[in-house]
C-alpha cells in the first residue's frame, strides 16, 4: 500500500525550530516530488512548493520562500519541512503529499501534522 | 501566479440533488486541473484528475469537466457522505495553486 506517514503533533512557542516529516512507503519514493500543503485553522489549502527526493531540487511558493526549509533523506524515504524560528502565524495543519508522475496532481496525502505555536 | 476562483464558496443541497462547481483560472492552464475532496479533519482526497478523468475508486457520480480557464465538478444525485469543502487545484504552471474551496452542506 502507497502511504505517506506524518510525524505527531507539535506545540512550540514563539522562536523556537521545529522539523516535521513525512515518510513514504509502498513506493519507489525517490522517483516521485513530495509536495507540502498548508491549512490554517478554518481556512483552505495553500500550495507551499515541492522537492524531488533524488536531487532535492526545490520549488516553492513566493509566498513561503525564506520561510521555511525542505529536504530529504533518500536513505529512510522521508521528506521534512523546517523552520529555523516559528511565529504565532504559523500555526496550521500541514501536509505532505505525493505528486503524479504525469500532470503533477497530489494523488497520495499524509493524515497531517498540526503545529501549534503558542507563548 | 495562476489564480483560481471558485463559485459557489458555500452550498446547502439536499440529498439526490445535482451540484455544480465552477473553478476559473485567471490564466489558460490546458487541463491541468485537478479537483479534491476535504471532509472535516481529514486530509484532502483526490477525486478527478487532468480536468475530466476519475481517479481510481471514485464514485461514478462525480464528474469533472472543462478546459482553457473554466472547469466545473459536476455531483450527480448528491448522497450525505458527500459533505464536505472541495478545492480545484492547477499543475499547470509553478507555483502550483489552489482554489479557495467550496463548502458543501447536506440539509
């Protein structure tokens, strides 16, 4: 079965780093981009950008660049996504997800990791 | 940056009923276009890919349709599990964008 398994959940505060990841199963996971979504409390899906597990070649959203980090470790198929110094305003359920090899839709998602960052 | 918009933003129907959802792209995007199905937290289920074809194990009911700039999901004889916010998505051009969602509810 192709699945993507998220890390648990994360309280932080103000400042602090925080890495989560997103490890894939069932596939060959080095031959698919990995892509992270982002959903505020109450709000829709914003596309944040995508990194390919063999390169690590990335592309994000203006939106998210200097914002966060993505990367991979091939050798355990996970992908993360990383933030050297979290804000209130990023507290927001994420997820990863596997694109298609062809058109590039998201065809396999992670059950998400919510962050809550909380003084 | 491709925008999507989709209409309508909230829908109440009753069970049998058909749906339409539109999603226009601010840009010609051919058929990348791709629609999802979100029920309360939960992660986000992929229902129609490239614009018109089903993905695997999706009810026959729903139904994608358009290219060019204006797609529409289409929900055929609505059932109550089908309750739920639905986001187009387009994969056309980088950064890859989706549409602010449209919030079904099952009276």
């Amino acid at each position: 079965e192709v699945q993507l398994v998220q890390s648990g959940a994360e309280v932080k505060k103000p400042g602090e780093s925080l890495k989560i990841s997103c490890k894939g199963s069932g596939y060959n996971f080095t031959s698919y981009w990995i892509g992270w979504v982002r959903q505020m409390p109450g709000k829709g899906l914003e596309w944040m950008g995508i990194i390919h597990p063999a390169d690590s070649d990335t592309k994000k959203s203006p939106s998210f660049q200097g914002q966060v980090t993505f990367s991979v470790d091939k050798s355990i198929s996970t992908a993360y996504l990383q933030w050297s110094s979290l804000r209130a305003s990023d507290t927001a359920m994420y997820y990863c997800a596997r694109l298609a090899q062809r058109y590039y839709y998201m065809d396999v998602w992670g059950k998400g990791t919510t962050v809550t960052v909380s003084s | 940056e491709i925008v999507l918009t989709q209409s309508p933003d909230f829908q109440s129907v009753t069970p049998k009923e058909k749906v339409t959802i539109t999603c226009r792209a601010s840009q010609s995007i051919g058929s990348s276009l791709h629609w999802y199905q979100q029920k309360p937290d939960q992660s986000p289920k992929l229902l129609i890919k490239y614009a018109s074809q089903s993905f695997s194990g999706v009810p026959s009911r729903f139904i994608g349709s358009g290219s060019g700039t204006d797609f529409t999901l289409t929900i055929n004889s609505l059932e109550p599990e089908d309750a739920a916010t639905y986001y187009c998505h387009q994969s056309s051009s980088l950064p890859y964008t989706f549409g602010q969602g449209t919030k079904l509810e099952i009276k």
